[in-house]
C-alpha cells in the first residue's frame, strides 16, 4: 500500500476525511482507492458513470465505518492492465481483495451502484463467506445490454455503437472534454429522462468532469464485459442481508430487473423510489441514507451506534418522493 496522488474533485470538499491509495495488482496493475474511517468495513463499488463521489451522501451516512472505493483499471487514479482483456469481473474482483490485503481488512459489508452491483455478485461468488451483507442500486446480475430501456433491439445495437467508440475514440474523448461538465449536457439529459429535477448538481458535475480523462478505448471494452458477465445463479445462494434500490424512471436497469433479483434473493428487501433514474443516488440522498441505515442494522457486527443518521443537509428536506418497499423472507 502506498500513498496515491490526491484527488482533485475531492478539493471542492464534496467527501470529508478521504485518503487517496494506491496497490499494486497482482498482474502489476496499479490501482487507486479511496479510504476513509476505522469501524467496521464497507466497500463501495463504483459504476462505470462516476467516481467516489457518485456516492458523496453514502458516505455521510456512514460516519466512521471504514470505508474503501477504488477505481476499476484503466479509469480515473488507475493505470491500465498490461494485457488489454484483463478487464474482466474476476480481475475487478481480484483487484479490491488485493486493496482489503493491503488495508487488513476479513470480513465485510458491500455496496454497489450500476457496474459496482455486478461486481458485488461476482464478489459473493468467489468470497462468500467474507461478504457480509449487499446494499445494490440501480444495477442488474448481469447480461447488462438485454436489460437497457427493457429492449432487446437497444441491447443488440449498443455492441455497435461500442465497436464504433473504439473506432473513433479520439474523436468521442474531445467530445467529452466539450460537453461533459456543460449545462446544455444536464438539461438535455433531463428532458430525457436520463436524470431526475432533483439530481445534486455539484456532484453530478464533478463526476462528470472525470469523464474528461476517460480512455474510451477501455471504457468500451468495460462495458463489452460487463454484458459478458451473467451471476443469476448466485442469487439464490446469497444467504446475507440484502438490500435492492432503484428508481422506478430507471432507463439503465428497469425495475424489472431488480424485481426479477428479488424473487430471487432469499433475504432481500427492494426499495422502488419514484421520480428515481439510474442516478437515483445523488438524486433521493434522504431515501438512500434511510436505507442503508435499515441495511446496516440488519448486518451482525455492522449496526449502526448512532441510529440518528441524516443525509447531508444540502438534500434534507420536507416530503420526498414516493418509496415503496418489499421484504423477502426465506
């Protein structure tokens, strides 16, 4: 474990106390990671649409657990695999073990956002006995593209479109250099529906901003991965608390699909919050804080001292959104 470069979106102050890190890989792989707190362990997975900060209201949630981010190879503080096709659910998972090495970490409790879902399954596949509980936001088990906009003709289209970026990847970086962080961008992703009104701005643009720096080349090639990857038959084995969140505006991964993971998943709870899109956490960071409370106190060793968590107060407010929710017992 050694010291990484400081992370520049963290100087606007969004996330509090974090340390930059870095490991090397056990392929030579560097990759950077994001620390914070010494309680009981919590990993957030990232999606592949944001950094650490995706999960800025999470973390004011979970005070001093410790918790540990990391970027997957090849984007943001990490440095590309030698092999171009070690980018793989394995090698992810590889990855954030050789981090909880390095840090001293057994046992812990996971959450993941989009892409980070995926890899929390295949986690659970190959350590189950050290996965302790699973919080899962806006993602899906796998098999990704046949589950986008709930259509079989999108998800057939989109390998073309990803072969075309990896054509034309110069061009699609100095695109996202124009566009990623600029108002006409977010107003136009909220007339379709790709974000709700409500979405944290700030935060949405410092994710955004990270774009800038995105090799496209590998971006594509995670993506091609993530629609390779398929962990529907862990679900059923899964026999640890799990919590299931999405938003019923969710292009990305429809309510269907976490339906489908909760009839599934022997423990699970899903949470349906309305007005929610596939970037429900910096959209309801009331309704999410709520929720990974009820998760962690359900977790043995991970609840909460202090049962009065809030989200931050630049989101507390009066009303909200309409949540409905669903336990599964055995």
């Amino acid at each position: 474990m050694v010291p990484g470069p400081e992370v520049e979106p963290n100087r606007l102050g969004l996330v509090g106390g974090i340390e930059q890190r870095d490991v090397i890989a056990r392929d030579g792989t560097r990759i950077g990671y994001q620390v914070r707190g010494e309680g009981p362990a919590v990993v957030l997975a990232n999606g592949l649409g944001g950094t650490y900060l995706a999960f800025r209201h999470l973390y004011a949630g979970l005070g001093d657990y410790k918790t540990i981010c990391w970027d997957y190879r090849g984007l943001y503080t990490s440095g590309a695999a030698k092999d171009p096709r070690a980018n793989t659910m394995v090698h992810q998972v590889d990855d954030l073990m050789d981090i909880l090495a390095a840090e001293g970490v057994g046992d812990f409790a996971m959450a993941g956002w989009s892409m980070g879902v995926q890899v929390a399954f295949e986690t659970v596949r190959h350590h189950p006995a050290r996965v302790k509980g699973l919080l899962a936001i806006n993602g899906t088990y796998g098999k990704t593209f046949r589950t986008v906009m709930g259509s079989r003709l999108v998800g057939r289209t989109i390998p073309m479109l990803l072969r075309l970026i990896r054509a034309q990847a110069a061009l699609a970086s100095y695109t996202t250099k124009r566009v990623a962080t600029s108002d006409a961008l977010i107003s136009a992703m909220k007339r379709l529906g790709l974000v709700s009104q409500t979405i944290d701005l700030e935060v949405f643009r410092a994710i955004a901003s990270g774009f800038q720096a995105v090799d496209w080349v590998i971006y594509s090639d995670l993506l091609t991965r993530l629609d390779e990857h398929d962990a529907e038959e862990v679900l059923a084995k899964i026999d640890v608390p799990v919590t299931i969140i999405t938003g019923d505006k969710d292009l990305m991964t429809p309510p269907s699909t976490a339906e489908h993971m909760h009839r599934a998943i022997p423990q699970s709870r899903l949470v349906l919050i309305k007005g929610g899109t596939h970037y429900t956490p910096v959209e309801y960071p009331r309704e999410l804080v709520d929720e990974l409370g009820r998760w962690l106190d359900r977790i043995p060793g991970w609840e909460r001292q202090d049962k009065r968590t809030q989200p931050t107060e630049a989101h507390a407010r009066d009303g909200g959104p309409e949540v409905h929710s669903r336990d599964r017992n055995r």
